[in-house]
C-alpha cells in the first residue's frame, strides 16, 4: 500500500533535552495527525530515550545513516543491529549531504540498503541532483542512475519495504522549493523508472518529497497524485511546524 508519511529529519540538531521537549511536543499534539504515518529521526545519541518516550504512541523511528558494515574495527561507526537494538525502525540512506561531506557513493549506499534491510530496518533512501544538473536539464538522468545503481539491484520482496525520498539537492535548507508541478513531475518518473524493473509493484512505493517543506507550502505539494509525503529537515524542529506539515494531506 502505498502509505502517507512525514519523516522529520533532526540532522546534527539538538541536544538530549531538547530533543526530549522537541519529542514532547509532537507527542502531545498527535492526535491531530488522522492520515500519515509521523517518523521522528533524531540524532544517534537520542535514540534510546525517544524510542522509550515513543512507545504506546503511533509515531515510528528513525536514524539518519548506518554503517556499510556488520561489526567490528570500524571507529564511529553504528551498525543496523545497533541500531535495531535501541529501537529503530527505519534509516535514512543516501542524504544528500551523506553522499556530499561523507563520500557516500552509490556503490557504498547500496551495501547500506542491505545491512538495513538484512536487519529488519526500513530504508528511506533518498535521490536527486544538484542545481547545476537540473540547470543543465540532466536531472532525470541523474536520479535514473541513482535508481539503477542501487534500488534496481534489489529482489522484489527487498523493494517492497523501501520508502523513498526525492529531495532536489537545491531545496533542501535553501529556502527554495520545487513547485508542485517538479515535484510530481520527478515523482512520477521515479515511479516510471522503478516500475520498469518491478512492474505494478512501484504502484505501491511511498514517494516522499523533501526541500524546504513548510506549513504554509506542504498542502499543494502533498496534494499531487505521486507525492506520498515529505522528509522534513528544518521545519521538523519545531514541534507546532511539523505537526502542521503531518496534517496538511
Ligand atoms: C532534509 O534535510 O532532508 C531536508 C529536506 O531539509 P529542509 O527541509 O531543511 O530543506
């Protein structure tokens, strides 16, 4: 099925008590929230206390990354079954700024989508191209290639379980949205593009748009046919914001 969801995206933001009132407040109003799915991802070193303030709740679990490997000499690193272990649910791969700052290729991000999906971990993968590129008009092009290089290489029962996010790398924290019109013109391919490998499958993959997502603009972003969402980074800091944004469908 082809789900609603808001994930917010904290990044490097917060500390453990912030995040706890952050949590907090998304908690007291989530009764508002009557048709999405709301995923919170807060930093690695918050995770065990929101899962636990998390539970009896609807709201789902998130990190932001996780590591290539399974265990070992590999310093800084937190694997799936860690992270599964504090009561993850889901893990963000491929961010932009994972593949920019952290030399994250596709190579390397199709080895994390295993070690997600091997340990029970939803992916929210994330694709989408750079201003040059979609100034240069190749920006379909590029998420083909980021699709092929890591989703297609998928089984179909490993597909199933993906959530994807489509966040134009110009958009995110910029200010600068794609209008509606780019975002379900992007979705809609990307649904194209994995429906020639998966077929009637791709009907049913969760498309999230992420760039910028605010109260006042998510209602006519939410409100195209192949936006099944948003992945939130600012606005996801702000408790009233973000539950705004989970009940703009
Ligand atoms: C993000 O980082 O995933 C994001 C979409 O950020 P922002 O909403 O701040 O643009």
């Amino acid at each position: 099925m082809r789900k609603k969801i808001v994930a917010g995206n904290w990044k490097m933001n917060t500390v453990i008590s912030e995040g706890e009132n952050l949590v907090n407040g998304i908690l007291k109003r989530m009764n508002e929230v009557k048709n999405a799915t709301v995923i919170v991802a807060p930093p690695f070193t918050h995770l065990y206390l929101v899962a636990q303030l998390l539970k009896g709740s609807t709201i789902r679990l998130s990190s932001q990354n996780c590591a290539a490997e399974d265990s070992g000499a590999y310093t800084g690193g937190v694997s799936a079954k860690m992270l599964i272990s504090v009561g993850a649910q889901y893990c963000i791969i491929g961010h932009s700024e994972c593949r920019e700052y952290y030399g994250e290729t596709d190579e390397i991000l199709y080895v994390k989508l295993q070690q997600a999906l091997k340990n029970n971990l939803i992916p929210i993968f994330c694709v989408g191209e750079v201003l040059a590129e979609r100034e240069a008009n190749r920006h379909f092009n590029v998420v083909r290639v980021q699709l092929e290089n890591t989703l297609y290489r998928l089984n179909d029962i490993d597909f199933e379980k993906i959530i994807i996010a489509y966040e134009p790398v110009w958009a995110i924290g910029t200010g600068k949205t794609a209008s509606p019109e780019q975002a379900q013109e992007m979705h809609a391919f990307i649904r194209q593009t994995l429906s020639k490998k998966f077929g009637a499958k791709a009907d049913n993959t969760s498309i999230l748009y992420g760039g910028s997502v605010k109260p006042s603009n998510a209602k006519e972003i939410f409100a195209k046919p192949d936006v099944n969402g948003g992945l939130i980074g600012g606005a996801s800091l702000v408790a009233d914001d973000f539950i705004a944004i989970a009940t703009a469908f």
